[in-house]
C-alpha cells in the first residue's frame, strides 16, 4: 500500500563503525576515569554509553596495544613475619593536636613496565605534611629506615604508627624508633582505616600523578613523585586544613613558641 519495499520499511540504521585510533582514544578516555576496569567493563561502556558497535576482543587488542591495564591488586606490601613482636595500636580515641604528635607509615607498589617498585612515605597526621619518602625495587627493611631518617633530620615524632608489614615489625625498624625513644603503635590486621592519613596521601598521588603519566624509567619516576610530593606539601590546598597547604601547617607550628593551635584543625582518631 506504500509503495515500499519490505527492507526499506523495517530498516533500522546502524551505529557507525570507528577506526583503531579513535577507539583506542575513547578507551583510554573511558580508562583515566575508571582505571579498574577491565576490558569487558570498557567494552561495555562503549556499547552502552558510546553507542559503539565494538567486540571485547577488539577492546582487549586494542588495550594491549595502547598499554592499558587494569589497576589491579598488586603485591601484598603488608605480609607479617610472625616471628617479630606486634604492638598496640595507641591512637584510639587520641585527640591529635599538634605536629610531630603522630607520623603514620606505610608502602604501596607502582606497577611499571618492567615490574614493580615500591614506595615508602611518612605523614604527620596534624598537618598532612610528608615528612620523608624513599622508592625501592624490593621490599628490603633498609628503604623504609631511609625514609625513617629524612623525617628525623625535619624533626622528632612523639608516635610513629605503621601496619604489621614485616618492615616495620623487624629488628631494624623498631631498634630505630627505640633509639630515637619513639613510641611505637601498629594498627590492627586488617584495619587500614587505622592509618587512614597515608592511605588518603596514596590515593591522591596515583589519581593526581601516577595514572594520569607513563614513566619510561625508575629515575623518571623518581623524579616525578618528588615533583608530586613537593607540590602536595607546598601548594596543595587540603579542604580538612581550610585549604591550607601542609608545609604552612607544619612549620607554623614548628616555629609557633606560644604552642599556638587551631582548634578547627584537630584530628581524632
């Protein structure tokens, strides 16, 4: 009665198709907001919020091709020697009030072409400020102790909480702190809100640094990540320090001989 054909009629117009490079782009657009997906993940938020008619297994080249990987659970930087002493968790209801009152340590890994490194940094928890840091290829107590000693070149902590990490439960680690007669406080198996400053530090450096660069080598990522902590310590406003940096934190109150604090910027743990 129309005067069409049958296919006309019924036709329906397909999404267009879209060549490697602008799809690879896409990916990896889709891959910095969301860096734990995997291909499957990606490939369907091509087909759902794209509208892109794409197989998984063309996502999946595609992200071999452009180096994307999904951020996934790496190395266990905690694992517990069970022949080293654990301590107390001595921050619990502590109301923290000053500088140098309590450093948290901790490790993360950094996943590069060739392997892993593996970064150790110090907080002060009144100020955010990172003390000390160090990057080390292997999970040695000595790179932690390295970093151990920057902060004490700075100053000397009252408190110095860690996790049960083999590092910080050996021989080495705690004859340091007991040297300095630093008090020594570990968190709970399992409880990394316990030490939830530095885990907060390591989520703003890989959003803000690391996922967002490739680094081709262990010296250029070494220097990025003291580009990083330089701007977090020195210009990085934090919204729970009234958008002060943490170095203007920190040595304020170094320098404050009236013992001056801002009640507005105590922390409880």
């Amino acid at each position: 009665m129309l005067g069409l054909n049958r296919s006309t009629l019924y036709y329906e117009e397909k999404p267009p198709e879209i060549d490697d490079i602008d799809l690879l782009n896409t990916i990896r657009d889709i891959w910095i907001r969301h860096p734990y997906f995997g291909y499957r993940r990606i490939t369907n938020e091509l087909r759902s919020n794209h509208q892109l008619r794409v197989n998984r297994k063309r996502v999946q080249r595609l992200m071999v091709l452009g180096g994307i990987q999904a951020i996934h659970p790496g190395p266990n930087t905690s694992k517990r020697n069970k022949l080293h002493a654990i301590y107390p968790y001595l921050l619990r209801n502590m109301e923290i009030t000053r500088v140098d009152q309590v450093w948290q340590v901790d490790i993360t890994y950094l996943r590069m072409p060739t392997g892993f490194m593996y970064l150790v940094a110090i907080i002060d928890v009144f100020s955010r400020y990172v003390v000390g840091w160090s990057l080390s290829n292997t999970l040695e107590t000595d790179f932690c102790i390295d970093a151990l000693q920057q902060g004490l070149r700075i100053a000397l902590p009252e408190i110095v909480n860690s996790d049960q990490g083999c590092q910080f439960t050996s021989d080495d680690w705690i004859d340091c702190l007991r040297e300095w007669k630093i008090k020594i406080s570990m968190t709970g198996k399992g409880r990394c809100t316990d030490n939830i400053y530095i885990e907060r530090f390591w989520r703003s450096l890989k959003r803000e640094e690391f996922y967002l660069n490739e680094y081709q080598s262990v010296k250029e990522l070494r220097k990025a990540i003291g580009a990083y902590i330089e701007f977090y310590n020195q210009r990085r406003g934090h919204q729970s320090l009234g958008y002060k940096t943490p170095a203007s934190i920190y040595f304020k109150q170094e320098r404050d001989a009236c013992g001056y604090v801002d009640e507005s910027l105590q922390t409880s743990q």
